[in-house]
C-alpha cells in the first residue's frame, strides 16, 4: 500500500519559484578575483607565442595563466572523464575554434574580458580537417600529435556479421539510407562556471562547479593537482540543467583552481553563451549508414549499420574501452530480428571536443532513430501502415527478459500494449482518414510514429565506466531522534526533482511524510561516492541505493522496537507504516518513536547499537529497460517548408511512476528537446572550422509556441531489476521524439516523393528536400 | 605493532598557530545584524513593566525582543539540558543579577549595546537569597515559583547508613571538617556566542554556536521552535576551550534564533567577557561536611560527607534524576573502605544558574578534594605520612575490577606503582629531609600529594544523560578510492587535538598514515548523533566508535582484497598495515589498492557492497577510569599569605596514549587549572547578590608565572572497556591538582597549627588562616 507516492508538488519549487536558487554565479566570497578565458580563433594552427605583458599591466588584472604556466604545475593537459587527454590551456597547437589559450584573472569579470584583448597570441595556421569523412584520407591534416593512431579514436563492431550477411541474403527487400544524426548542444538555461577557492593553511581545495559527477571529477583533480582526495570539497550547488554537458570538465575549471592557487584567492569563472555553445563537449555527430531487410510480408530478419562518428578535437566522452561506442550497440531497438551487425569507427577531427551524452543513454539517440527511419521506409517500401508493421515486428511480452542479438538483456515490457494505447489516443484510423482527406485538398499532413526502447541506469555491471570508476551509487540515511530523516545522495540534480522523488522514496518505505525527509546531494564532504546523474540513472541507481538504505533502517528499527515491547522481532510485522505485533496490530510503534527511543537512554540489548542511521551502495544487477510508443502529427506547408507540430501523443512506461506529475514534467521537456533537434538545433561549421551557430540567434531552441501540449499516456511494466519497480524516465523522451518528428514530416512529404531528410528539418531544408525529390507537382 | 600512535605534531596546529582558526566571531554574513542583552542589575526583582520605543526609535536598531515578545512565540522559557528550565527573557521576574531581560538587535554591535541603555526596565525589588546554607529556612525568599519543592533541587543519598554508622562506631580515630569547594567559573578564551540565520524560503536554520553537545541542542531548539530537526544545522566552529561551560544553551542563542526569524537577516551574538564571568553557567560551589574513621594503624574503615549544592536560580546541569549529584557518589575515591555514605542537596539561590561540570566527570573534582583532604587530615591525626597512609589504603591491583561502595565498577589499574613513581621522581624523601631543615631556618616549604581515581567516558549504561538522550557517539568512516579517508564524529573538539588523535586512531587500525585521515566535527550536518564532548568522553567513546568503524572498514577490505586475490577471505591476514596471503605475506594490499578497486569496475562477488564505508555507534560497557599520583611542594610566605608552587609531579595512567604530546598538554592545562582554582580563583556575591568577579580584575587566572614546568610521569594500564585500551585525559589534572597544592599550603603551615584553609587561598585567605589558628609563633 503506497502512501507516500504520487503527484507531491516539488519541494525544491519553494526557492526555485521564488528566485532564492543558489546557483554558481549566485555565490560571491569576500576577496573573490575573476577569471576569463582568451580562446582560439582559428581551428587549427600552431602557438609560436603567447605575449601576457601588456595584459598583466591592467591595472585590474592580478594574474595571467598561460599554457607554459599549467605546464609549470604539470597542469597544462588533463585526462578527460572518459579516459582521453585534453589541453587546459594550448601549449602547442590550437585543434579547434574557441580553445582555451590563456586565462586573465581581475578583481572583476568586465576587466578580465577587457584585458584578454591585451594578449598576444602569435599563430602559425594550420590547414583544418572539418569533414570527419575525410579524416581517415592519406594526407588529411594530423590533429592529434600526442596518439599513435592518426585521427582514428577506434573502431569498433557489434553482432553477428557472417549471420547479419545470410539474413540479408534470404530477405525479400532491403531498404538502406545514409543518414546524419547532427551535431547538438543540450544548451542548459544555465552554462559551465566554477569557483575555486584554495585555502594554502590547510591545503584544501573548495570547488563549487557546475558538475553532474562531483565524486568523479574529485578523483580527477586530486590526481592533477596533487592535492590529496580528502582535502578536496566539490560542490554542486543548484544546477540549470546538465544534459551530459555537465559530466566533463572543462579547461576554466581547472584554470580557476590554478589560479586560486597562484594568488591565493577565490577565483570564479563562468562561460557566457556564446563560449557553451561553441566549447561545450557536443553530442551526436553521427553519419551513418543503415540497412534493413525484411520478408515481403514485412518481418524483420536483419539490420546493418555503418558509422562514422565526429568526436572532434579531443574525446570528452567516448571511451575506447569495451564499448567505445556505447549504447549504440543494442540498435536493434524493440523489435524481434535474426541478426544484427554494425561498425562504428570514431575520429578526431578540429571541432570542439564532442561525444557526450545529451539526454540520452550514451548513443541510443542515434540508433533509435536509424532503427525508426529505416522502420518507416521498409513500411513505406512494402506499401503497409508504419504502425502495422511495428506491432508485427514488437517484442512480445512473453519474450522478456529478452536477450537481444548483441547480447543485452532488456528487463521488462509489454510493448504492443504501449503502441496500442498510443494508437488509441491518437484516434489514429480516423488520422489516417484525416490525412487522405487533407492529402486530396493539397494539404500535408504527417502522421510519424516512433518506438524507442532505452537502457538506462548503469551500475558496474553495464561495463560503461567513469575514469574506470564504478557506477555503484551510495545512499547514507539518517534519521534523527525526532524521526525527521535525511538521505544523501551520490548523485547531483540538475532540476529533476530528486529532493522529491528520494523523500518520497524513503518516506514510502518508513512510513513518513515526505515533508519529513531532507535530500542531500551535489556536495562531496556531505554524500556518499557515485558517479552522477546522467543516462537516467538516478532512480534506477542511486534511487535504489535510498530503497535499500531505508529498509536496512527499518530493519534496525524493528530490533529496537522489539526491545520497546520486549517482544522478539520475529513477533512484529511492518503494516502500514509501523512495526507492529503480530497478532495485536494496536501495539504499533512508528519510525519517529522508534527513533527517539534508538537515541534515548532506555536499555537496548548488547548488540543492537543505537542511533537509526544505515548507508547503502547499489550495485544494479542490470540496466533498466524504459520504453514508449510516441506519434506526433505535422502540419507542413511545402512551399515555405515550414513544419508545424499538432499534435504529440507519448505512451511512456517507466515502471514503477513514484512521482507521476515528476515523470510527466520530464516527458514535457523531452518532447521539446527532441522537436527542437528534429526541427531547428545543430551546431554548425564552415568549411576552416569557424562555427555558425555560437548564439541563440542561430542555434534556436524551441519555445511553447513550437510544441504543442503533448498527449500523454502510460503503461506500467515494473522492472525486476529495481527494488520498487522503478526504471529511468529522464530521457526517454529525448531519445524516442526525434524520430516521429522526422517521419510525421517524410510521412506528410510522401506525395512529392520524399523518404528521407536529415535533420534540422528547417525550413529551407524541407523545401531542399522536396525539390531533390524531383517532384514538384501537387500530387 | 604501533605505527601511527606516537606524538605527532597536531594537525590543527597549521591553522591555529597562523591565526586561521575560524571560531564564531570571525564568521561574517552578508546582511548580517548584531545582537546585545539587556541584563538585571538585581538579583531578585519583579518586572512591572519594560519599555524598548526609545531603543526602537535608534536609527541603527533593527529590533528588540522582550520577555512578552517571547512568550508570544513560545520561545520565553527553554528547557536546559539537563531537565530544568530556564528563563530565555525574563517575563514575570528577575532571579539573578545579569539575568536577560531584552534583546537589542542593530546593524553593528556598538549601536546594540548603546541602544542598551534606552531601554526602561521597571523593577520592583524582592529580597534575594544569596546564603545557600539559609536557603532552605522557612520563610526563606521563594525563587522559583515554577516548582513545587520550595528552593530545593534535589535530597539524594548514596552509600549505605547503618554500614557506614557502625563503620565510625568502631573506629579508633574520626576527622572531620567543613570545606568549601567555591564557585568557580572556567573562563574559556573564548566567551559564548552564535550567529542564527533562518531561510524562511526553505524553512531551514543555521546556527554557528559555541556548543559542546551540537547533536543534543539541536533536539531542543527543535522543540522549542518548532522547526523540524532535520531543517536545523548547528555548527560549532573552531571553539576557545569549553570546560563544561560550553555544554549548556545560553539565552543569547535562542534570541539570536527569534531575532533572525523576526528580522529575516543573520543576527549574530557574542558575549564580551564581563557578561561571561557574571552569567555563563558556574561550576562547584559545594558546601561539605566530611569525616573519615580508620584505625589507629591508619586502616580506613569509612566515609560520610553531608553536603549542600548550589544551583543558583536555574539548574543548568545537575540532573535530578538517578544521579543528581554526579559523580560525588564515588567519593571513597582510590581507597579501600569498609563503607560510606553521602547525603547530598541541592538548593537555589539568586545568582546564575550553576551545576555545570568544569573540566571533570560532573561533582568528581569535589569528591576527590573531599577525600583528599580527609586522608592529609587523618595522617596529621595519626601522626602517619601521608605518602605511608595512603599507599596503606590504595586499592591493590589486584582488586580490579574494582566494585566500590557505592556500586560503580573500577575497569583497571596499578594504583600503588603510580604512586611509587611519584614519590620517586619527586625525592620525596630528600624533600621531606628538606622541608625539616627549612622549617629549622623559619622557611614553610610544603609537601603536598593527591592520588585521584576519576570516572570517564560516559556512555548510556552509565546513567548520565543530557535530555534524556543517549550517550552513544557515532562515527562515519568513509576510505575514498585514493585511500583517503574522512572520519566524521559526534564529538566537536574545543582544542584537544582530536583531528590528530582520531586520525592516528584510524590510521592505525588501517595502516594508513595519520595525514591521509581527516577529522570532521561540529557540525551537525556532517556528523553522526552523539552528545558531545565533556567529561573526558572523546577518546573513550568516540574515539571507540572510531577504531570500531575503522575495523568494520578493515573487513570489508578484506572481503575486496580476497576477491582481488582469488583468494577465500579466510586465507587473509592483516599483518604490517596490509591484507596478506596467508603463507605468502609479500602478496599484500594496502588500504589504498584496495579502496581504488572497492569503486573501480572490477566485478566484486555477488553480496558484496562497493565503496569502502562504515559507520558505528558505541555503547561503552562502562565508564574507564584513569588515576593519577600528584605531589605539589610549595613555598609558603607567613607575613603575606603568599604561596609560591614550586614543583608540580604529576604521574598519570590514562591507558593507552594515542599521542602522548596531546596527552601531556592537557595535563599541563589541568595543572595551571587546578593552581589556579587552589590559588585564585572564586566567583563571588556581595549579600544582595551583586557579582563581585565580573572582570579579570577580579577574577584571577594563573600565568606561566604562577605554573612552575610540571614534571610528567605515565604508568600505562589498558583499559579492558576501550578497544585500544585508551581512558580519558582531559580532565584528569584538574581534578587531581587542587587537592595536593591546598594540602601542600596546609602542609606547609602545619606549624602555625592550620589543619585546613578553604580556596582559593589568596594570600589574604593565607594569612587569615594562620590567624585563626592562633599560633603567630615562629614555630
């Protein structure tokens, strides 16, 4: 019986709402100095020189960080969290526009920017490699000096490719496309900022950050700094969002600890937008090719895919270990097939660093999206409905858990279920009916369906690490004498509302008021070791952990109430929230008297200690399996190209919902991403490496105007590899939008002859799209 | 096989030593208001009326709270911390001079205490009660309407009557004496203060307080306003000493509290040193009557003490529960008697609230003196030594343990080797060969000894509690994967060293060394439940919860390391600081290696927790019982009183030492203690009550001049209570020494006739003395 469950307002709303959020740039320390970054404006090109002085003699300017400087302190390179290397402060050469060559630091931010005019920074250009299709070319430019494999970062295949072959061999059709997953940029409300303030008395560091892992990147500036693990506070106050973006470090951090070293004062730096939106670790930049192959009655029997994957200048996130490219590896989506074969190869080319995870288990965005669009081409091939020949080709529910063709184990789910639900909230059939009439007054109207299944949730067991850092999150739960609890976690909010869902969590299990539980996150001297919040790992890791926690204390409480009614605990049941004795359900004793007796002076038996207090570390036995059937219908004008969003129907199941208005807030937002990246968001170069889209004026981000009220629905499939059922919602929606976006809109072009185009569909590449189709007649 | 005990430099030293510590006064908010107390100059008054509109009309007062303002928010009256309550404004009437009448809150300290005097009090003068000795006479002036009982506290024996009647009856000789243990006041570096802050967004308050007990406050300030516990944090920063004094809430805290949530801004409190001297919480002031009977061979056959207790108006420690007096009920100290038997009672009178325990196990200090001066006494009577009399009566090593009369069990000791090596090391034969020739020339050189037994280490068996809350401290270990650890505990350090000690206590269950374990205390956000220290506890109880966490950690290493290994955990040793192959000891890991693997991604074995964690609480079986031999000789000057110490040989077993530099500090700080309440130090009152040590002019503390360069000795005998065999320290000089300098002085004016002379013997309380023994001779 759930009591604490369900749409509790957000406890966090209080200050948020009021303005009273602490976020980096709200912290202000007395004799606190400002940093500014001097960055590169070429794409690639050699230092001869670096001249600080005229800088240095500003009269507001206290210090000058040169890469020769970093490199002084052993500090000039630093190990990126997914195990590349990557320059500070430039000392050799510069890879990539907007990379960090020199740090002003002044006793405010306007003289700091003004000061990095005053630098002297003497280039020797280089030529560029921009393509990523060209870096692997005999000749092309060498970016990366310090590794032994030219621009290769790796490659890597997955699956069965003598058993994909035969698949493809005995199939009545094949359909295949080139396809590009485009380079993106979560573009949180908030950007990257730190304050570093070392204190040289006691050899502390205090770094507030704008850090989705804090524990981890501890451990990376305790190796780079010298300065031992347990002298290092990192804190991460409120956050506007991480994304992915928010896992790496990045150069100012560094620098703004270096300099608080070097002047003996709090440094702050913080990026403005232009500097996120062109030196944030990007996501995505996927060229790929796939192909799929089905019997004439429209079977799965095989996929393939080929993929070439931008990581640009340096590798803030794909790790060369033992999936190099992630998630990608289960691309076999939520349909049943006979085999599967793909090969990623990633390389360096002068963009900056990429390969994060922006919303999205690592890479599961793309490959989502290559198993839709090519889903939907077969259908259109094969002249059936698009969501006829999903539900053929689901999972069946009896298939789980269901071991896919490179290996992974998927949890739960009832997928047709989901897709049914979907399709019945849409109205679908009439839709349809809609659609040919709309069709035969020359109106476009797309109907695009997507389902996505995620893996979310990695613990050590997924075999995807941090630094080789293990993904077990813990939980220390406390609950003091007066029976108020408080639960502090590894892992970091960047606004999901884990101060909510984790009271809720604990409260359930000890049958509290949410109210009665605090949350502690975002602060190393405070939390237990994990790795963060990212790949929707929160509830199924670190949300676990807190389950785990709770019961241990609710067991340590039952030996105590034991001892309060001198009975033996096998004689007292847990119901409704109290220990009880059995038998006698009115000799009930909840968590708050139990606590006060645990730290009170009444006798408890030799070997039950007091207090009310236990620590949990969750290793999951696997990764959680979230999934959802989403249809969205476009309204698009073919002779300006614009795509208009009617209608978005998302079917999410998550498991077990312990905050449902929670849930559908993230749903909301994901929605809104993914039609932004369907329709608007990509990061963008010129052919020397310059990037077009450092502003909002040219990265645009969907407003309310852009998305309509989504529709939403849910199934519930517990996961029975989380303690209360529960999977990752987080990114679900990110992940399983962008590709009903796109096919709404090659489903509403289909009578000018269009099957695919890449995203943004902008409005000039809708109109390029269907005058390449070749058709510009009414049809 | 020791490594990390020995005396290292404190680790806190870096700090203090440069000026660095942060105590609360250095803690500045932005916004932050100031407060100051308005305070009786009568010891006993009815308040008709207070009038703040012309302090309120102060262009820089913000604020003033009144005793009606209070009442308003329930906040007029808190409990104490040890069952009584206690007047936070005073509403109906004052009860001693200094008493808190209004609370002035403005933007700098100075316009506050100006502000002070704008504020018209009306007071209606009521006879005060200042003889404690006539406080319990009919007709006597009722000081605390509140309670049922008249001015009585408390009536409480301990011992047996007839046992101890029949004891005397047998006996060959009987002494006895009136003394006075007088009030004395511990006069930290460091007045009291805090600074309260509440976030009426989040509802959450912060307290920096000067606090002992940070853990127990908070359960009270939550009760009293009524915010719930886990949204308080109280913060004791780098404390000036404590002493006992630092134990209970003052009123200036919570004005600070009501001040903060009526203006919205931080308001911060400190104390200046009159406002301490006068109304911080008082120790001692024991009126006692002693007697012992022995044999005429000098066999101690018993003890029988009457004594009256005065509490002043409020009780702000004795706890009129199992034991109100304390530890007085051991006061047949180091002894063996046949029987004993005290009846102790406490009384009010109007002045400041007193029963605080001043550096020592609550009322033990008193026993020891009472005791210790029975024994000098009663080898004058006899004709004996007192050196010979006492080693005749010691318990013998071979009685432990030791249960006394009284029922307390002694855990451990060698009582007469500590005294033999007092005696050694003082020549304590040459001394007296000495003292005979220098009274031959006219010189009154005295010899003075003490052999004390005190109980430390409180735990919940022990019957001693502070709001009825447990005395079981935790301690949360946390190893970080470097091999760095953060040892968290309840205890909150006032300059004993613990971030040394408590990390050489890890490290040497660890094998780490001390500078990779840091210390984290008071704070309450931070650290596990407990109740502070006092009472010499650290070591004993949190230093106990420390080892045990750190061997919990040790064998969760084990189970890590054997999985390293491919080994059974039974095949492992600990052997030189690491986890060995049992047979094949170069096969070895330390804590560091395996703490790296414990939260790296090697696959730990099914059942096994990542992380390398623990937390415990400890219950100690019983007190520990540290005893020391001191002999203090003293040059006495006839014409003026003045007494000179001379040397001062202390021997003290205090167990195990963890860092015998920290060891003998604090026993160098108990012994300027115990000069100084033996020589100078008395909180006194005129007849209505007016406070006549209110400055350091008046109330005087011993300096280097006045503390010769003790000589230290050790006998070490383990504690079986303590897993390292460790008792307490911190306390053990003050309460040994007073007893040997007053016996020294006696013992030095033995031929003027003087039998005993009651602290502090100033030269003037010398001089009368020797007057009233009548003998002016040159003897």
């Amino acid at each position: 019986m759930s009591h604490a469950y369900g749409p509790v307002p957000r406890k966090e709303d209080a200050r948020f709402i009021r303005g009273q959020g602490t976020y980096v740039d709200d912290i202000k320390l007395p004799g606190m100095l400002h940093g500014a970054i001097l960055r590169s404006p070429l794409a690639h090109a050699r230092i001869v020189a670096v001249d600080a002085n005229a800088a240095l003699a500003h009269p507001s300017v206290v210090a000058v960080l040169t890469g020769e400087d970093l490199a002084e302190r052993g500090m000039a390179w630093m190990p990126t969290v997914f195990g590349d290397v990557q320059a500070v402060l430039a000392t050799d050469k510069v890879r990539f526009q907007g990379q960090e060559v020199a740090f002003v630091v002044a006793t405010d931010r306007y003289a700091a920017r003004d000061a990095l005019e005053l630098i002297v920074v003497d280039y020797e250009p280089l030529p560029p490699l921009i393509d990523p299709l060209t870096a692997l070319d005999p000749g092309a430019p060498v970016i990366r000096e310090d590794l032994p494999d030219g621009n290769r970062v790796f490659d890597w295949t997955a699956g069965d490719k003598p058993a994909t072959d035969a698949a493809f061999a005995a199939a009545d059709v094949v359909v295949g496309c080139d396809m590009i997953y485009p380079r993106s940029h979560p573009a949180p409300l908030e950007t990257c900022g730190a304050i570093a303030d070392y204190d040289a008395v006691n050899g502390r560091l205090t770094l507030w950050s704008t850090s989705q892992a804090p524990h981890a990147h501890r451990v990376m500036y305790a190796a780079l700094t010298g300065i031992p693990e347990h002298k290092i506070r990192i804190v991460s106050p409120d956050l506007g969002g991480g994304f992915g973006a928010k896992v790496p470090i990045y150069p100012g951090y560094l620098c703004a600890v270096a300099a608080s070293q070097a002047t003996g004062r709090p440094v702050k730096w913080v990026e403005d937008r232009s500097e996120s939106l062109m030196s944030t670790a990007f996501a995505r930049d996927y060229h790929m090719h796939g192909e799929i192959a089905a019997t004439a009655d429209g079977e799965i029997l095989g996929l393939r895919a080929r993929v070439l994957a931008d990581h640009g200048a340096f590798n803030a996130a794909a790790q060369p270990s033992k999936f190099p490219a992630g998630f990608f590896h289960i691309f076999t989506g939520s349909y049943r097939t006979r085999a599967a074969y793909c090969e990623v190869t990633g390389v360096f080319t002068n963009k900056a660093p990429g390969g994060v995870a922006y919303s999205c288990s690592f890479r599961i965005t793309e490959a989502v999206y290559l198993v839709e669009r090519l889903t939907d081409m077969l259908a259109r091939r094969l002249g059936m409905d698009p969501a006829e020949l999903r539900m053929r080709n689901l999972l069946r529910p009896e298939q789980f858990p269901y071991t896919g063709p490179t290996g992974w184990q998927y949890d739960s789910g009832d997928y047709p279920r989901a897709l049914r639900l979907a399709l019945d909230m849409a109205g679908y059939d009439e839709l349809r009916r809609e659609q040919a009439e709309r069709r035969a007054r020359g109106e476009y109207m797309g109907i695009g369906l997507s389902f996505f299944t995620e893996g979310v949730g990695a613990g050590p067991r997924s075999h995807m690490d941090i630094m080789g850092l293990a993904m077990s999150d813990g939980a220390d739960l406390r609950v003091h004498p007066t029976g108020k609890a408080v639960l502090a976690v590894s892992v970091q909010t960047q606004g999901q509302g884990h101060e909510t869902t984790f009271a809720q969590l604990v409260a359930e299990e000890l049958g509290l008021s949410p109210d009665d539980v605090d949350v502690v996150h975002g602060d190393t001297d405070r939390t237990p070791f994990g790795l963060g919040t990212y790949g929707s790992r929160s509830t199924p890791v670190s949300g676990a952990a807190a389950v785990v926690a709770a019961r241990k204390v609710r067991e340590r409480a039952r030996l105590v109430a034991a001892a309060m009614f001198e009975a033996s605990p096998d004689d007292l049941e847990w119901l409704d929230g109290k220990w009880r004795v059995r038998g006698d359900p009115d000799q009930a004793l909840g968590i708050a008297e139990i606590a006060m007796a645990a730290h009170s002076t009444i006798e408890l038996p030799t070997g039950i200690e007091g207090h009310l207090d236990a620590s949990a570390v969750y290793n999951p036995p696997n990764l959680t399996f979230p999934f959802g059937a989403y249809i969205c219908v476009t309204d698009v004008d073919p002779g300006t190209g614009e795509v208009k969003v009617r209608r978005f129907i998302a079917v999410d199941d998550c498991g077990v919902r312990i905050n449902p208005m929670i849930v559908e807030g993230q749903v909301h937002r994901g929605l809104a991403d993914g039609i932004g990246i369907a329709l608007m968001q990509a990061i963008s170069f010129d052919e020397i490496g310059n990037c077009l889209s450092g502003s909002f004026m040219d990265y645009l981000l969907p407003t309310s105007l852009e998305c309509p009220s989504p529709e939403l629905g849910a199934t519930v499939t517990p996961s029975p590899h989380h303690p209360v059922g529960a999977k990752g919602i987080g990114e679900s929606a990110t992940v399983g939008s962008p590709p009903a976006v796109v096919n709404s809109v090659v489903d509403a072009l289909a009578p000018f002859g269009v099957t695919h185009a890449d995203m943004p569909l902008t409005p000039a590449n809708v109109w390029l799209a269907i005058q390449a189709a070749g058709r510009l007649s009414s049809g």
